[in-house]
C-alpha cells in the first residue's frame, strides 16, 4: 500500500521542493527536436505534439477521438507545485509525488519511442541529437522526488513506481503498434489501387508542397511505375528505390517477408510498377531532399 505519512528528514524535504521546481520547470521546456520543431512536455497535453508530427512528418494520432485523455498531463505541473508548497508547509504526501513521477516518466517514454519512429523515417541522425535539455532535467527530477517522499526504509520499494510509469507508457506503445499493423495496413495485392502514378511525377509532386501531397495520398494504396534506382538488402527487409537523380528525392518501397522473393528478383535499371500503403512524405532541410515511405509493399508488374 502506498505511504501517506509525513516525511520529517529536512534533506528529503530540500530534495522534495528542488525536484519539485525541477520537473514544474522541465515540463514547459524544450524536450524533442525534430528538423527544427521543438517540443516541450506540454504540446502533448495541448495536442500540439500529434498536430506537429502529423503536419510535418505524416505521423498523426491512430486515435484522434481519444486526444481529450493527452490533458492528463497537466496533472505533471499540477502535482508538481502542490508538491512544493505542501512540503514548506511541512506536509509529505507520497502518493502525490509518486502519481506526478510516474506520469513524467510515462510521458518521457512516449516521446523517446515516437521519436525513435521518426528516426527510422530519416527525421534526425540519433536519439540523443533529438532530445533537449527539458527532458534530460525531467528523468532525474520525477526520480527524485518520488524517492525522497517516501521514508528511508521505504525508497527500495519506490523503485517498482519508478519503473512503472514507463513500462506502462511502453506497453500501451506497443499495443497501439501491433493494432496498427494488423488492422490498418493490409496486403495491398487484395484491393484496387486508389492511384497509379509515374514514379518521377509523384516525387515532383511531393517536392512542390509535400503537405498537400500527404493530404492526398496518405494512408493510401498507390501503384507507381519506375526504373529501380536503389536497393537495400537485409536479412529479413528489402527496401527498393525509385530515385530523383537532379534532387536526390526518392520513394522508398518496403518489402516485408510476403513479398520479399519480388524483391530479390529485381535489379538496379529494371522497370516496374510497385503497389503499397502510402505513410507519406517527409522534406530533410539538412539533406535538401524530399522521400516518400511505403509499407507493405508488393510488386505488380516487371517490363
């Protein structure tokens, strides 16, 4: 059961207000940089992290009827400066601390594996050059503060909460994940294309205003024909290109294990008509390129 006596150690007390100040402070600061939109702990509790990654990079909320539930984190700052002022007063509420940690660390979590998606979209070059200082103060801060209310015999225990909130966060991500690919993204070769397209027309579109080209082709079953430019091979993957040779633009078609034998038949110069689920269109300012991601890709016809 969770402690709720008052703690009288003066340095628990001195831990509980800076940690305190700390974590009120690091919500409103930066946390995620990505190519140049910075993201503090808020822009999730006002929707602004979903509207940011869906605006630049594709990448929205797979549950918008559920944004109302993101104004829980308010709670963070909240908790925080009750936290402060009840510990001056001389009053110790664990489970206040605890409930503020857990959600800071949870929320910590999330941004850390949506970003780590965006990398794998090539937004960024590596974790740690995405993350800012505002989360880097909120880790230690949440720790602290959950560890100091809770009475010296007791912080080994602390550690379960410690742990909870971004097993929690990470078990949700990862529920969320697996809904995705087994609901929304099917083999493309059952149903009817929603476009065919020239594979060098459609990147030209995406480099004239990607936010519109995402608005029409995102989450959509394409065709695109073209002349291989590029092929990445793994152990379990295939990646086929179609490449912009004057901008260094490219469409990128993800073959996954159904289809990976296509795949392997193909060579750099073949022409082909690609058919996969469209995830949209990213522009890298530091690159000067645009790229187009595709899922669950197949091949329809080699020339």
């Amino acid at each position: 059961m969770m402690p709720n006596q008052p703690n009288t150690n003066s340095t628990a007390r001195l831990l509980l207000i800076i940690s305190g100040i700390l974590l009120l402070a690091g919500f409103f600061l930066p946390w995620v940089s990505w190519e140049g939109s910075k993201l503090a702990g808020f822009d999730m509790a006002t929707g602004n992290f979903f509207r940011t990654s869906e605006k630049k990079f594709s990448l929205g909320n797979p549950f918008p009827q559920f944004n109302f539930a993101f104004a829980l984190f308010w709670m963070v700052p909240i908790l925080s400066l009750f936290v402060i002022v009840l510990t001056i007063k001389g009053r110790v509420l664990p489970f206040i601390s605890i409930l503020a940690g857990m959600l800071a660390l949870g929320l910590v979590t999330a941004y850390i594996l949506f970003t780590n998606i965006l990398l794998d979209l090539g937004v960024g070059r590596s974790l740690w050059g995405s993350l800012c200082f505002g989360i880097f103060i909120t880790i230690p801060a949440a720790i602290c503060m959950m560890l100091a209310s809770l009475p010296a015999k007791k912080r080994w225990e602390g550690l379960a909460f410690v742990i909870a909130g971004p097993l929690l966060a990470w078990l949700s991500f990862m529920l969320v994940s697996n809904y995705i690919e087994k609901e929304k993204f099917k083999d493309p070769l059952h149903g009817k294309s929603d476009y065919s397209v020239n594979a060098m027309q459609f990147i030209n579109e995406f480099r004239l205003s990607d936010s519109t080209a995402n608005k029409k082709y995102n989450e959509k079953i394409i065709t695109v024909t073209g002349r291989v430019g590029e092929i990445e091979a793994a152990d379990t993957t295939m990646n086929i290109k179609f490449i912009d040779t004057t901008t260094g633009s490219y469409a990128i078609f993800a073959f996954q294990q159904d289809h990976l034998g296509e795949a392997r038949s193909l060579t750099v110069g073949d022409s082909v008509s690609l058919k996969g689920s469209c995830s949209g269109g990213v522009y890298s300012d530091i690159l000067e390129t645009e790229f187009i991601s595709f899922k669950r890709c197949a091949l329809v016809k080699k020339f």
